[in-house]
C-alpha cells in the first residue's frame, strides 16, 4: 500500500518525524519518493496512519492509481475520483490539471478548482498556495510514473489549538508549540505505554502531546513556579481527555533524574534568560558556549537513565546564525549524532533550533 503525505513548513523534518514513527514500531516500510513537501511511503497492506499522531503532516492519503498517461486516461474513464456532484477541490503535485477538468465537466460535476490566498512558508524559504477547499488531490508524476489520489486525512488545528489554548498554565514567551511537541516525541521513538523523559518540561507541553498519545511521562525542571503549572495542566489534562497514563512532575537539577531507564527523551533545552534584543556575535558565542558547558554533563546523566538503544529528540540554540558545537556536545556526551540537526527558524526571530536526535 502506498500513502502520500503533504508536509508542513519544515519537510525535511516532518520526513524524520515519519520515518522514526515507523522505524519505532517496526512498521516494514519503503520511502518512494520524497520531493519538495510531497513524500510517498510503501508499507504493507491494511498499514493505516492517524494524522492527529503527527506535528508535521498536512494532509494524506492512499495511492489510488498509478501508472503511465495512457492508463490515466483509462483509469479515469472508468473510476470517480470526487463522490459528490458540487464540490470545490485543490490539487498538490507537478501534474496539469486540465485532464481532470475536463472529467468533471463531462460528468456534469459542479467543481471548482481553489487557489490559496494564504501561502506556506517553507524553511528554505519557498513558499506554497494553502488553499481551503472541499477536497484535496494528489496529482504528481515521478521518475515517468503519474501518482494519483484523493486526500482521506487532513490535520484539524482547532482541537489541538483548543488543548493549548484551554490548559490553566501557559506561558508563550518560553513554551514548545504542540506542532513541535508531537514532532520531538515521534523523533525520539517512544510508543504508547513507554515511559517518556523531558528534562526541561517546562509547564509540561511535551508531557501533554505525549500522555495524548498514551505515552507515560515523566518531567524535570528547577523553576518551581513551571514545574506547579505543569502539575496543574496535566491534572487538567487527565479530567478532560480521561487519561489513565501515568505521569510524574520533579522540581529538581535534570542531573538528578531518576533512572528509570526511560524509552525515549523529549525535550526544549532553556536558553536561560530571555533575550529581548538581537545580541552582538561575541554575546551569542558566549551564550552558546556557555549552553554546551551547561548540556555536557546533563547529557552525561541522561545517557546513563535510558535505555541504551533509547533515542534523545533535542533542541540546540541558533543564534545570530551561529549554532552550537553539537558535535563537540555529542563527544564529550559520550552520545552518537543519529540525526543531523534540522534547523527550525523563522524570518522575524534572531534565535533559532537546531533539531536533533543523539543516541
């Protein structure tokens, strides 16, 4: 079975989320094409996702026919494409749409194709129509073969932005969004009922997405006043999704983590105090040196807490566009790069990620 993904902002990093959430639970599964923010993955038959799972997925669904543009044209006189008689759609992929115009129109279908208003910004600073329509088609050709398919999933912000918007406790200057939250606990390979680690949990924004994902977490700070509002919010949390996971809050050192021989690590490491100006390049080297003197001994614990196979999904500072010496950070860690760092940064902010997983 073939499933085709519309990624997010950010690509290359939903790729990752992807494929680590397969490679977790042993899912066989073949990459097939990755191009711009279209990815098609093989796995076998009945594989199904659940696109709420994932930070970085837009939109997905199941391969319905490909082939060659002779066998397009059979296809599509013999097989509907839209089940509806009046529709708007929009259409992702390389492919001229005019063959598809012309089957509505021959089936007396009231269609009209959208165009979005509203563009995504990638990463690499290209950018892509987000048009809100009806129906979603994949309409793409690679390497001489035509993909075709109808979108069967499409991402719902709302609850999600609810959850967020709802908890006691929040704190937006410093807090993870929930698109990235997912990502991280995807990244580090955790699966429902292992236990998760976030050593700077902050008000607890990670430890949510994963308990939403039946995940038991267990969270670490030092500020008290976060580590209170995190209790706060996954009580919240467990009274409006009825979780029955098990969840664990410290006000401690993250180099006092208990060994629990955790599963997978998640986490937004601090940068300390806010930054309310663009630093001089001798202050954001400063800042950076400092934060790896900082991480290298927590790391060293945090190995020494986890499984051995167990993956650490984590966030490095990028500052004035000098990232941090993660290299150096992994060595002295005594941990191995497993992914190499996938920057998240916007237009309008001097500090960035660089996101990674070490092992």
């Amino acid at each position: 079975m073939k499933t085709f993904f519309i990624l997010g902002r950010n690509p290359e990093l939903s790729r990752q989320e992807i494929l680590s959430f397969l490679k977790a639970r042993n899912r066989t599964h073949e990459e097939i094409m990755f191009q711009d923010n279209l990815l098609i993955i093989q796995t076998n038959e009945g594989e199904r996702f659940d696109i709420q799972e994932f930070g970085g997925i837009m939109h997905l669904g199941e391969i319905t026919f490909k082939g060659n543009q002779e066998e397009l044209e059979k296809y599509l006189g013999k097989n509907e494409i839209i089940p509806s008689d009046k529709f708007s759609y929009a259409t992702f992929g390389n492919q001229d749409t005019q063959i598809l115009k012309e089957k509505f129109k021959k089936e007396h279908k009231k269609a009209s194709q959208k165009h979005g208003r509203k563009l995504i910004k990638f990463q690499d600073g290209n950018k892509q129509e987000n048009p809100k329509a009806d129906f979603y088609i994949f309409f793409h050709e690679h390497n001489n073969i035509i993909h075709l398919a109808t979108t069967t999933q499409t991402y719902n912000p709302k609850e999600v932005k609810k959850r967020d918007m709802q908890k006691p406790v929040r704190r937006e200057s410093l807090a993870i969004s929930p698109r990235l939250s997912k990502i991280l606990i995807n990244l580090s390979g955790a699966k429902p009922f292992d236990r998760l680690l976030d050593p700077f949990c902050g008000v607890g924004s990670i430890l949510s997405e994963a308990l939403i994902k039946k995940i038991n977490v267990h969270g670490i700070d030092k500020d008290k006043e976060a580590t209170i509002g995190a209790k706060q919010n996954l009580k919240w949390l467990e009274n409006q999704y009825k979780i029955k996971n098990r969840y664990t809050i410290e006000n401690n050192d993250s180099r006092r983590a208990p060994d629990l021989q955790f599963s997978g690590i998640a986490t937004e490491t601090p940068l300390g105090k806010i930054l309310r100006k663009k630093p001089s390049d001798n202050q954001a080297k400063q800042i950076l040196q400092n934060f790896e003197a900082y991480m290298i001994p927590i790391l060293r614990h945090l190995k020494r807490i986890k499984k051995p196979q167990a993956k650490i999904a984590i966030t490095f500072p990028v500052i004035r566009n000098l990232h941090t010496d993660y290299q150096k950070i992994a060595n002295k860690s005594g941990l191995r790069i497993k992914l190499q760092p996938i920057l998240e940064s916007r237009k309008d902010q001097f500090i960035s990620r660089d996101i990674l997983i070490l092992q």
